[in-house]
C-alpha cells in the first residue's frame, strides 16, 4: 500500500521544499508506511500473530465505519470523540473515564490543527449555525 501510494504520488507534481505540490504528501507518507511495515515485519518475527477475525481489529473496522457513517451528520467534534472514546476504551487499559477524557482532548487538539492551523474545512457540530 505505501509503495502503490508513492507510486500514484510521484505521478502528480511534486512542487519544491518552499511551496509543495499536491504529490509531494502523498510520496512521504507512502514511503514512510512502506518503511514502517518492513520494520514491524522484522520486529514482529517469532511473535503472535493478530488475525483479520481478532476482536480488535473487528473493533477498529466496525469504528471505522461508524465514523463514515456520523462524519457529515453528527460533526467531526462529536465523531472523533466517539471514535477515540470506543477504541480507547476497548483497546486500552485506561477505563471508560481516562478514556472519556482523552479523547475528548484529542478531538478537540485534532480540530485546532486541523481547523486553526491548516484551514482545512471540517463538519460543524449538527446543532452550530
């Protein structure tokens, strides 16, 4: 998937270090997620495997989903947090009230870099006009 997301990202102009162009994000994510599962493949060598019917991964697909789902209706203030709330919770020795907590936190951090500092439109909350 990395190597195919540089590949598709190399074919779309690149721009300099001063203005980047429209490739120039998906060519270093690509190759850093091409690096980062040569590096888990290695890691993870002699160790367990996590199959596709684990319930984590049955978890995170189903969130994923659900996010898809609310992310126009309920607003991204509202669907991030439940999604950092779910998968905090269930994934994560932290109890439902840290979990609460933190994903709040999250959400609302991931809205400021999002919204304040990249000027990047994102679904308002269902009840803000």
């Amino acid at each position: 998937l990395g190597v195919f997301a540089a590949w598709e990202g190399s074919r779309m102009p690149q721009g300099t270090a001063a203005l980047p162009g429209p490739g120039m994000l998906p060519v270093a994510l690509g190759v850093l997620l091409a690096v980062c599962s040569v590096v888990l493949i290695f890691m993870s060598q002699g160790q367990e495997q996590i199959l596709i019917g684990h319930r984590h991964v049955a978890i995170a697909l189903a969130m994923v989903l659900v996010a898809g789902l609310l992310w126009e209706r309920a607003g991204f203030l509202i669907t991030c947090s439940l999604f950092l709330f779910v998968l905090l919770w269930t994934l994560s020795p932290l109890g439902w009230w840290r979990s609460l907590i933190g994903a709040v936190v999250g959400a609302v951090a991931a809205r400021f870099v999002f919204q304040t500092l990249l000027n990047v439109v994102l679904p308002a909350l269902p009840f803000a006009y």
